[in-house]
C-alpha cells in the first residue's frame, strides 16, 4: 500500500453528511495590511463578531477568485490550479510555453518570464531563447562569457585545463605555453617537454625499467623518474622505483598521509586515492578494473541506489499481472533500509491502490484540498490553490458566525 503524502499545512475539517467539510463561514486576522485574496488557515473556532472592530480584526469568506499569480486556463481541470508565474508550458498567460530543453540548454519560468539557463560550454549572447545556447564559450569572441574577445593573434581563446573544462581565458595562465588546443606546462608536460610537441619515451630511450614507473619530464627535459597513479617513491632512493602503494592507509594519495581511525583508503568515483568513508557511511563500488575500484560513501538506510545493500536500487515500478508497471505520480524512497513507494510533492493516494498511484491532487482539487477529504466549500465555489481554500475580506455582516476555509 502506498504511503499517502500529507501536506504539513492541510485545513481542518469535520465530517458532515458521509463527506468532509469545513466549519462555515469565514476566518478572523489581525494586523492584515494587503486585503487581498489569500488562503485560509486551519479552523480557529468559534468568534465574537461584537469585540471585532475592537480587537481589529478581519473577517475572510470563501471565494472562487484566483490569489494574484494564479489563473484558469482552458486546459486547467480545476479552477485556479495554473501558476503563471512558475509554470512553464504556462508562463505569463495561458498558452505561453518557454522553448523545450535543447542540448546543454534548460529553460525555467520566472516570474512570468522564460529562463534560459546554458551548462556546459554553450552562451546565450544574442538574448534570444529560440535558438538556446547558441555561442560557445571557447571562441575569440566569447572568450569564457559573451563579449570577451581575445584580439591578440598570439592569445588565442584556450582551454587551461583538459580540452571541454573550464576555465578559458585569452592565451595561458600561469606560466603555460600554447600548444594546439592545450596549455602546457613545458617543464613537466610529458607530451610537450620543453617545447611544443616534444614528446618523452617513457621507457627511457632504453634506460632501466623502473618499478612501478616511467621515464617523464622535468626542468624542461625528458629522462626524470616518474610514477604511474597510486605509486609513489616514498624512501627517495631511485634503486627500487616507486616502491609504495598510495592506496594505504598510512600513504594514501601521498607519502605520510594517514587515514582518520575508522576510514580507509579507497579510490574516489574520479579515481583520486581518498581517505573514505567516516562511520555510519559504506563503501560501494561503482566501477572496477581488474581487482582495483572506484567507489563512493552511502548511507544504506536512506541512499535509494544502494538500499540496505549496495547495488540494492529501489524501483519505481511493481508487478501487475506480470508485467512492470510504472507508479504514476510516485517516486521510490529508502526508509532505514527499505524501499518504499511515496507520493511526489502535491499528489495523495485516496483510494490505497497501486494501480493508479497517487490519483488525487491535493494541491488543485477543492474536494481533496491539502489532504484526502478535505473539501473547500463547494457551494460557494471555493478554490484550492497550493493545497489550501482561498479567501478574501468580506464584511463582518456577511461572515457568519462560523469560520471560513
């Protein structure tokens, strides 16, 4: 059975007649400055219409008015259930959809108006949102943001770090050379040894082989000792090689870097050698060569990918008939180490069946506003925006001696 999600904020109700309703007439609030339409909190019992003036409070009754922001469109199913200012396929009015996600492109509404954010290498210099992130960001003209150029011919617009990462800058920092599309540092670079191009033969020039290592550049020449990754020449003497596994506790990464009691050293997800996993976290691994893998730190009683074990993913399907069906408005979670299915944020499940999943919007629906049953007043045609009744300033005369959702 699904779990039924809850709004924190759901109105109360009494039952009448078999369903839910709500204690008539209106609310009372102090200090109210903006008498705009608004939502109702819970029930706040019965008043005393003749101290009002008094105490200066404000009477709210129901209403079928939308709160500012929030509208009917013609593809809405319950009234005032479209948020014009957040919605995409509805941003600003009716109809208005921002452009669809395109590659290294995401579009998002903001206060009515269509975002474009650009990831990646892509820019958004022409200010158009029809053609996305239309500009690279490794260009002369748009040398890391729209409008930078790089003007001198020996300055090129370059990668400083591997080609594709930022950051870019016109020519090298740092001390770099260009060297086609790479920054290099021509001291220690072992494809560009003092000059562009210059290439060391890691095994020497046929020099002795060494343990765990290779011949690289340094000071500008080829012919230095080097390590492979994960070794390290940790007693300084070239005789034996690189005769330490940096994957140790004691030298993990480094020569003399420990691990904090209780951690291990391990390789990272990019492959560094880190001191991992404090207690109450595991190691999973995500990727292995040979006998050596990557791996990364999770809480098996809450990480929906590795749910009580590792590699234990928790699904968003079960089994009708056979087949795999998807739970509609759903989304698998691990509690203490159990995958469990609970509704997305704005949906419940009214009727406990898996088959149509979380069927309800609690957050649209007047019949079920905030919470299964929960009905605004319906006569008065009350809407439910955001999982609460809406209402708006009413005289005293008219409120009632109720209170109003």
């Amino acid at each position: 059975m699904l779990r039924r999600w809850i709004n924190a904020a759901a109105l109360a109700c009494i039952p009448v007649a078999g369903i839910m309703a709500c204690d008539s007439r209106r609310i009372l609030m102090g200090d109210i400055v903006d008498p705009s339409v608004g939502f109702a909190a819970a029930d706040s019992g019965a008043v005393d219409a003749a101290g009002d003036a008094e105490r200066g409070l404000v009477s709210y009754c129901p209403t079928n008015k939308c709160p500012p922001g929030w509208t009917t469109c013609p593809s809405s199913r319950f009234p005032c259930d479209v948020n014009l200012l957040v919605d995409v396929n509805n941003c600003g009015a009716c109809g208005a959809a921002c452009p669809a996600d395109g590659p290294g492109a995401a579009f998002t509404c903001v206060d009515g108006a269509c975002k474009l954010e650009c990831k990646g290498s892509g820019l958004d210099c022409d200010g158009l949102l029809d053609n996305g992130c239309e500009a690279s960001n490794a260009s002369n003209i748009n040398c890391g943001a729209c409008g930078v150029k790089c003007t001198d011919p020996a300055k090129p617009c370059m990668y400083q770090g591997a080609w594709g990462n930022s950051p870019v800058a016109c020519g090298c920092l740092d001390g770099r050379t260009p060297c086609g599309t790479d920054c290099a540092d021509l001291g220690s670079d072992d494809a560009h040894c003092g000059d562009c191009g210059t290439a060391c033969d890691p095994g020497g020039d046929g020099a002795p082989p060494i343990d765990n290592g290779y011949y690289g550049c340094s000071g500008g020449a080829c012919g230095a000792m080097k390590c492979n990754a994960g070794f390290g020449d940790c007693d300084g003497s070239p005789a034996n090689g690189c005769e330490t596994s940096l994957l140790a506790n004691d030298d993990c990464g480094a020569c003399g870097k420990a691990c904090p009691a209780g951690q291990a050293c391990r390789l990272d997800p990019d492959g560094r050698p880190t001191c991992m996993c404090p207690p109450g976290l595991t190691f999973c691994e995500t990727a292995c060569s040979g006998e050596t893998c990557r791996g990364e730190c999770v809480d098996l009683t809450k990480d929906s990918d590795h749910c009580g074990a590792c590699g234990a993913y928790c699904p968003r399907t079960f089994s009708l008939f056979g087949f795999l069906s998807e739970i509609p408005y759903a989304r698998s979670t691990c509690d203490y180490g159990t995958c469990v299915m609970r509704c997305i944020e704005g949906r419940a499940d009214c009727n406990d069946s898996e088959v149509d999943g979380c069927e309800v919007d609690i957050a649209s629906d007047p019949r079920n506003c905030g919470g299964c049953g929960q009905a605004c007043d319906l006569a008065a045609g009350q809407a439910c925006v955001a999982g609460r009744c809406t209402v708006e300033p009413c005289p005293l005369e008219d409120a009632g001696g109720g209170t109003a959702r």
